[in-house]
DNA sequence: CCGAATCCTGCACGATACTG
DNA sequence: CAGTATCGTGCAGGATTCGG
C-alpha cells in the first residue's frame, strides 16, 4: 500500500484507497452524493421543489416528459436520501405533498452554483462543441 | 441466437458506442450540462485534472477502478465539450497530456461547493441511507 | 388522484485481448 | 504508453396496465 503517488485532492475525501467496505458505497461522499444525483431527473425535481410544495401530478406536469414511474422512483429516492419529505393526507381521493427538507433546501445553493454556471457559459460550451466537431470531421479524415 | 458465425472483420463499428455525446441539445442548458456530467467519472477526472495535468496511464492509476475504454470516453466527451485539451507529443515512447482548458478550469468552483456540501453533509446522507434500509426490510415484508 | 406491477429496449460500464 | 476491438451484463428508463 503506497499512498500519495499523486495526492488526491481533499475534494474526493481522499477516499480513492479506500478499503471498500460492502459491494455498495465506496465510501466517498462525493462519489454518493454524486450517484444519487446522477440521475435523469433527480435535480430537476429538486429545483422545483426548492420553488414550491408539489402534489405528484402536479410535479408530473409541471416536468412534462417523466414517466410517472421514474417520478416515483426518484421521489423516492430522494425521500431516502432525506433531501425529500412526503406527506400524505388522507383525503378522498388521496393527495400527497412532496417538499424539501432542511437539508434538501441546503443543496439547493450548490445546485444553483452549477446551474448559473451553465447558463453563465452556454455559448462557450456551444462554441467548444462545434469546434470539437469541425476537428472530427477535418482530422482522423 | 448467433446469427452469422462468418467473420466480418469490421463492418460494425459498434464497439466504441457514443463516440461523444451527440445527443439532441435540447435547448435547456443546465439538461445539457447535466447530461454531459451525468456519467460515472466524468466530474472525479475533472476534478483531478483541476488540480494537475495528467497523462493517460497516470489519471488511468489515480483513478484506480476505471477502466481504460471508460477513461478514454470520459476523457473523449470532456474534450468534446472544450473543457478539456488532449496534447499529443510525439515522442517515443508516445505521451498524451490531458490538462483543462480555461472553460473546465471555470467550472472547478460550481463543482467545488457541491463536493464540499457532500463532505459536509455526508453524515446526514448516510443516516437517511439506513433509515431507508431499515424501512425496505421491515415495512415491505 | 396516487402509485405499484409488469414488460421491454438501449446504453453505460466492465474485462479482456490486440495494435502501433 | 496510449489507445481500439469485441463481447457480455446490469440497470436506467419508457409504455402500459392494474389496484386502492
């Protein structure tokens, strides 16, 4: 075992040699916070439920292109990860409110960060991508 | 079933799916930057590359668990992207630098405040974890 | 209205072997 | 050293149906 052949940046919790405990986590909070996030939409639904309370199928329509069984799985999701909390009033017919927890309101500045971000630079990632294809097709010719 | 058991040597260029992403921009630029970093690496090798440029073997063992076909697409969508610059220099042996071009080197700091809300909130995420493993094996029964 | 259950397809990803 | 070629697998994710 030799560590810090290249020092891994404190960012990934210098948790790459890790001793892996299950089949499961790796053990690095980036990395998980990053599996459950890496989803289709897990951080849309964060975002608008940072704006508003939602009841599913107001969620359902206000994404407009989600299954109702991935809305389900990722609700879930983050309900387990406690970032979502979901409350069922039983009422006829039934409603259910999903909203964020402290917590979730808490990632809510990180995600926007990134969100900024890509709105910020838009025309340079277009930019990159036409020049990356310009070279694709002038290059390995 | 195993169709034509005839070697075509190379007619399907399958092997190498989704040279770059190329998917349909759907006009959301925050979707198409998560889409481009909704993979399992594509953040970490940013991350690294961050810090120092790397050649290819040597982000291949910092990563360690990688694999080299996944390295190479990681590495390919980035460039893609125009967040990361491929340098080739023809030696021999042969060496390849991977560096960030000053869009990716931008981005550190959105991806900085999501790693460390991860860190900071990493207890509250596993707890959340158990909980909800405590409730798929007793509830559902 | 809320969601679970089922079926199905495609791609992300890994392991290995081979090339220049 | 830096990739490419190829095969196999698991799971994300969509469409539809059924139940409460």
């Amino acid at each position: 075992m030799s560590p810090a052949h290249t020092d891994v940046p404190s960012l990934v919790g210098a948790a790459l040699p890790t001793p892996v405990p299950a089949d499961e986590y790796d053990g690095c909070p980036v990395t998980g916070l990053l599996r459950l996030l890496s989803d289709k939409w897990s951080m849309l639904v964060l975002v608008l439920l940072g704006r508003q309370p939602y009841r599913f199928n107001e969620l359902h329509r206000a994404i407009g292109g989600i299954s109702q069984r991935m809305l389900t799985r990722t609700l879930r999701g983050l309900e387990a990860a406690g970032l979502v909390l979901r409350e069922v009033h039983p009422t006829v017919p039934p409603s259910v409110e999903y909203r964020l927890t402290p917590l979730g309101q808490s990632l809510l500045g990180p995600l926007s960060a990134l969100a900024d971000w890509a709105v910020s630079n838009e025309a340079a990632l277009v930019a990159g991508r036409h020049r990356a294809a310009a070279a694709a097709s002038s290059g390995p010719s």
